[in-house]
C-alpha cells in the first residue's frame, strides 16, 4: 500500500514526466505492433501471389510497375517484396 501512495505522489508532483512517460509508452507498443503485423507472406512471395492470382498494376502513366492486386481483396506494393 505504501508503494501505491508513492506512485501517486510522484505523478502528482510530475503529471508532465508521467505523461511523457505514458506518450512514449503508447509509442514503443504501437512501433511493436506494427513491425510484427508486417505481412506473413512476404517471404515467399512468389508462392503467396501465385496461389492468390496476384496481377501486376501500372502506374498512372503506364510505365511503372507500382503495385499488385490480388484476390484476396488486398493492394500489396511493390516495395514490401524487394528484399
């Protein structure tokens, strides 16, 4: 109980730090959650768009290869099967 009265009392003498502390927090989770919601199947990719009937889109001028839709209903970008 005498832990709690002093938590309480730091972050009612610090509300600034605490609320710094809880942004970065928030912070560290969401940058977690979303390089480990990165997508399952980009290690294989050449198998995952296979099996989906991946079809490779154009840019608006045609020249660029900018995307893949698939039937999935997903828009999968280029960039995420280059490594």
């Amino acid at each position: 109980m005498n832990k709690k009265k002093s938590i309480i009392q730091t972050i009612a003498n610090k509300p600034f730090d605490f609320v710094l502390y809880l942004v970065f927090a928030i912070a560290i989770i969401t940058l977690y959650n979303l390089y480990f919601s990165i997508n399952v199947d980009d290690a294989n990719w050449d198998q995952f768009s296979a099996e989906h009937h991946c079809k490779l889109q154009k840019d608006y001028y045609g020249t660029q290869k900018s995307s893949w839709k698939c039937d999935d209903g997903n828009l999968y970008y280029r960039w995420m099967h280059q490594r």
